[in-house]
C-alpha cells in the first residue's frame, strides 16, 4: 500500500515536515508549541511577501479576539528557536505596523525513502525572491544579499540524489557571490553606519501607551505609564540614551502617523510603543521597540501582572529597552539600573500620583488645583513619595502665573514642598528643578538657583524642563547665547512642545532680535494659533514699529478670553501706546473693579500703567509688585518695554534689590 510522500522544506540547516509538524536542525528535533509551528508554517507558504498581522491573527486564531501581542510574542519565541536576530534577519522580517517576511530561501521536496526531491533552482531563483499571491513584493538589495550570504556561508543539510547536480549549482553561487561581492561589502558598511548613533547617542521616543480598556478615564493610566517609562528610560544611561519628553509623544496619541514620519519629526532612531489593559487588580501590557531606519522590530513582549507591581514592571520595560538598543549599536554591557528611591511604597499613592501628572500638564489654572489636589492625596498615601512633593512643588509655582493671583498665596508651600522632595530624595533631579524656579523667582537668588538647575542636569541630562527653565535663568540674565544653546538641548528632547518653542522667541525678543522673534512665533502659532504664550509676538511688533499689528493682535487674544485679567492688561498697554487713550483708561477701570473683587497680582495694573506712559503709577505697582514676589520683575533687566524707565533711580534699585544691577 502506497502513502502519500511529506511535503519537506529546507532552510539553512533546517528541516520542516509539514504533515508530521516536525522541525530539525542539522537532523535534531526541535520543540515548538503548536500556535508557534502554526505561525512558523504561514510564513514559510507565504515566503517572499508580507503577511499582514491581522491576516496571521485571523488564520491562527479565528474568531476569537486575540490581543496583537501574542502574535508578536509568537514571533519572538519562534525568533528564539532559530536562533535569529530581529535587528539583522535571516529568516523572519519585520515590517513595523504592516506585519512579518520570510526572507530566507527554502528548497521544497517530498521524502522518497529517505531523499529528498528538490525542485529546480538556478542562479536566477537564487537572485529572486518568491512572489506568491497579490501582495508579494521584489526584496530589497540587503535581503538579497542577505540570502545570499546564508546561501554560501551554512552548509546544507539535502541529500541530493545527484552529485553533480549539487557541483554545478555550488558553482552558480559561487559565480553570483563574485558578481555581487561589492554589494555585500555595501551591505556591511551600511549596517556599520546604521549603528552609529547621532550625536553620540541613540534617540528614542516612547509613543503613548494605548488604552485598551474603553474606557477614556482611564487615559490618565496610560499616559502615566507612558511618563514613567520615559522617566526610567531617561535615567538609565544618558550619556549614550536621549529620550524624548512626554510632551512631544503625546502629540502622537491616538494617531495614525507612520514611524518613518515620527522618526523625521523627533530626530530618533528607535520607537517603543505599547499598549495598557487594566482591571480592578491586574493589568496587561504590551510593548514592542522598533528601529526606525528600515522600520525592524528589535524586541517584543507582553506583561501580566498584578497592578500592585506595576512600579517594577515600568523599571523592567525600560531596562530591557535600553539593553536592546545598546546591543543594537554594537555592544554587549548591560546598562546598569538607575534606582529610583522617589517610588512609592503603595500602589495607591502612585495612582493617585498619575492622575495629579495627567491634571498638571493641562497647563490651566483649573488643571493645577485638581493636579494640587491628587498630588497632596498621593502624599497622605505615602508620606514619604518624594515626586508627589515635587509635583505639588511645580503645581504652587505655576498656578499664579497661569491665574494671575499673588505670589505671596502659593511660593511658600511650593518651597516647603520642594524642600521635602529633597530631603527625601536628594538626586530627584525633579525636586532640584523645581526648587530651582522658586529660588529664581519668589527670592530672587540667582547663584542657588543656577545651581540647582545645574544639579538637575547633572542627574539626568535627558530631564527636557530642567534644561527649558535654566534657559529662560539664563536668559533673564542677559546671557542669551548660552540660553540659546540650553534652549536647543530642550527642543531637541521636546521638539514637539509649543512652551520651548515659544520661549526660544522670546529669548530672540528679549535680545532686541525682534524679526526673529516674530518669525519664531509665527511658527507656532501655525501649530496652535490659541497659544497663549505667543502673546508675546505684540511686544515684538511694538518695538519692532508695528503698532498697528500688535494691536491688532491683542484685540484678538482680548476677544477670547474676556475674563482674563491679564488680557485687558495687554488690551489697556497697546491702547495706551497706539494714543487711544480712552480706550486705555476702560480697560483700566476694568482691571481695578477686578482687583476689588479678587486681589490681582500687581503686575497686571503696572503693565497697563505702563503703556499709558503713567510713570507714577508704573513705580506704585512695581513696588507692590516686590513686595508680592511678583513673577513680573525677573524680567526687569532684559524687558525691552522697560528700557523708558532705566534713567529713573527708582529702577536701579529695584535692579539692585532683586539681584539684576549690572
């Protein structure tokens, strides 16, 4: 009785029955779970052409919702067992967000008493790639030098029937490995040069995690975890790892932008994404780090684990990411682990400290005092969880600013605060930065606080605020190249982030580079035309001789936000000096039935005095202002509207009383 032949495949030195579902290497069985060989056979039948992951998950795993993780664990284990290498491939490819390859040549055959019949094969299969089904594409030059390469250099393990048959083809690769031989030198100095970082070191962003739970409240989780994961990533090896801020990837969240496109507008070369499902007591995560120079998955893996060790997962992940690319770029150390002693010691305080970060970087009154409010509840968790104090220390240093109320009514607890962070923690470069601004702007100590945000730098030089604030420092100090240069740094760790974009214009402005200044906030305005900070483009046009144009655009920002205090300040200075001088003296009155109804912060009235020309009044409000700490007077050495009052004694001293006389 006669049986039907095994379908054979062969690879390298690898053996595949397909019917008896065995793989061999160099003739020993090799252990694969089932869903793994079911995966390993849809690649090699669709060898040549890109199988869409949604295709892979639908054939092994129909009609059943499965996460895409498990597939590229799959992947990873089957990697594993062949002993292959995602960053430079022999058998499977990744094409990052489309799906995998099989690049590897396979001679197909049936066992026949122990042979092998192996179909045709001449120097032109060997330079061709197979196009199976619609969607097979031609491989590119690497691939097929790649395959060459594996063709010539891993003996095979085929019984031919016939001798000369394996001669004559033996001498076919030879000819083509001649032919070729300069493109495979091609090959290896290109990835040579792939593995050089820029700069000196590897770029990486970490997109936003995605939340699988549909649920949007729990966004505050994901993009949480998408903050710690960059915070951990950013302190493991600076020196060689730049990490992205959290305020650029975030402009990725829920998009569909492609990774070449991420890759040009953050300067990196790699990319982590992931994703977050969570329950009331376990949470599921899945991330995969792809290189984004030919879009290769580097590493893949996916997490269950109880919420309660969520903390340790996040320090995990990061590890594992930085240890991934290190080997990438050619080296074989782990990096070390950084420990973080500012974690909590309950989960619950860091979940409540998640949510105080997710309400602070709204940036708006409203968002600080929610963020003050799960910042100090995180605190009553865990009293000794030194970022929730530096949290609540950059919360009461913002809020006055962003709601035009008094110094006086917040910098106190912002540097209890602070100081708490520190004791607790001394290397959290986050409390240093913080401290950092309090010192600067409500004691107007410029040594300590160049010196803290020197500290902060020190500890994590990947920390983008810490290098955005010391360059407005250096910047209030007329050091404007060198605030140049630390503004640049924060860009290119947040290239996305509209504050150091607008504050790299206002150091061109504040260095009577007023055309610069204008362009630069032009350019974020086509960003984010209600920028607020841009506001400063008014300034600009004044001294610049475009009074019509500052005018203009003041009226503008007064229209929509009608309530704001500092909006009629604005309004009440260019009516003032465009010499509408009853217009000027309306906006006024408003400001001052404000103030009787709720204390202003007395810059507010000085500017307005100010544009008015009314020197006595502008003195009366500066020094109301010192004595509230005003946030107005660290500019009063750079202020180009200040240059009228600079004869005035009056000025010199209050010059000489916040530290600024020359």
């Amino acid at each position: 009785m006669s049986s039907t032949p095994n379908r054979l495949y062969q690879f390298g030195e690898f053996t595949v029955d397909v019917e008896q579902r065995i793989l061999l290497r160099n003739g020993t069985p090799l252990s694969l779970p089932p869903k793994i060989f079911d995966t390993f056979i849809i690649l090699v039948n669709n060898r040549g052409r890109i199988v869409a992951k949604e295709e892979l998950m639908n054939q092994l795993w129909p009609d059943t919702f499965v996460e895409e993780a498990n597939l590229a664990v799959n992947i990873q284990q089957l990697r594993k067992v062949l002993g292959d290498n995602a960053r430079k491939p022999l058998f499977i490819e990744t094409v990052a967000r489309r799906g995998y390859r099989f690049i590897a040549r396979v001679e197909e055959g049936v066992s026949e008493s122990g042979l092998w019949n192996i179909e045709k094969a001449d120097a032109e299969d060997l330079l061709r790639p197979s196009n199976d089904g619609a969607e097979g594409e031609p491989l590119d030059k690497e691939t097929t030098a790649r395959e060459l390469a594996t063709a010539i250099t891993t003996p095979s393990s085929l019984s031919l029937r016939s001798g000369t048959k394996w001669i004559r083809r033996l001498l076919l690769i030879v000819a083509v490995a001649l032919v070729m031989s300069s493109g495979i030198w091609f090959l290896w100095a290109r990835l040579r040069v792939r593995s050089q970082p820029i700069g000196g070191r590897s770029m990486v962003a970490v997109l936003p995690f995605k939340n699988l739970t549909g649920d949007d409240t729990q966004d505050y989780f994901s993009d949480g975890l998408t903050e710690e994961v960059i915070t951990q990533l950013g302190n493991l090896d600076p020196q060689h790892l730049g990490v992205i801020a959290p305020t650029s990837v975030m402009h990725y969240k829920n998009s569909q932008t492609s990774l070449e496109q991420v890759s040009q507008e953050l300067g990196v070369q790699y990319v982590l994404e992931g994703s977050v499902r969570r329950d009331a007591n376990k949470v599921r995560v899945a991330a995969q780090l792809v290189e984004t120079k030919g879009q290769t998955q580097i590493w893949a893996q996916a997490y269950d684990r109880e919420l309660s060790d969520v903390l340790a997962l996040q320090a995990e992940i990061a590890q594992q990411v930085a240890n991934e690319i290190e080997q990438t770029l050619g080296g074989q150390k782990q990096v070390p682990t950084n420990s973080l002693n500012s974690s909590p010691q309950a989960y619950e305080a860091y979940e409540s400290y998640l949510r105080g970060q997710y309400f602070f970087n709204k940036r708006t009154n409203e968002g600080f005092e929610q963020a003050i409010h799960y910042f100090q509840q995180a605190i009553e968790k865990d009293p000794k969880y030194a970022r929730a104090y530096a949290g609540l220390a950059d919360s009461y240093a913002l809020i006055g600013g962003y709601g035009g109320r008094p110094q006086t009514e917040f910098m106190p607890k912002a540097r209890a605060a602070a100081l708490r962070a520190l004791e607790i923690d001394e290397s959290l470069p986050e409390a240093h930065t913080a401290f950092a601004l309090i010192v600067q702007n409500y004691d107007w100590d410029w040594q300590t606080s160049e010196k803290e945000f020197r500290r902060s730098i020190e500890l994590n030089p990947n920390y983008a605020t810490a290098h955005h604030w010391y360059a407005e420092h250096l910047m209030w100090l007329g050091r404007f190249d060198e605030a140049l240069r630390e503004s640049e740094i924060a860009r290119q760790l947040d290239p996305l982030s509209l504050i150091v974009a607008t504050d790299y214009g206002a150091i061109l402005y504040y260095s009577r580079q007023y055309d610069r200044a204008i362009t630069q906030f032009r350019s974020v305005r086509e960003m984010d035309p209600n920028f607020l900070r841009t506001a400063l483009i008014e300034r600009a046009y004044e001294r610049n001789g475009q009074l019509s144009e500052a005018l203009t655009d003041v009226r503008k920002l007064q229209l929509g936000n009608p309530g704001q205090p500092w909006a009629w300040a604005e309004l009440a200075h260019f009516y003032g000096k465009s010499g509408q001088r009853p217009q000027a003296r309306h906006a006024i009155e408003k400001l001052l039935e404000m103030d009787q109804n709720q204390h202003l912060d007395p810059a507010t009235l000085m500017w307005a005095y100010l544009g008015m020309g009314d020197t006595q009044q502008t003195f009366a409000y500066l020094e109301k202002a010192y004595a509230e700490h005003s946030n107005i007077l660290v500019s009063l050495k750079v202020e180009p509207c200040f240059d009228p009052l600079l004869g005035d004694p009056r000025f010199q001293e209050l010059l000489r009383q916040v530290g600024l006389a020359q």
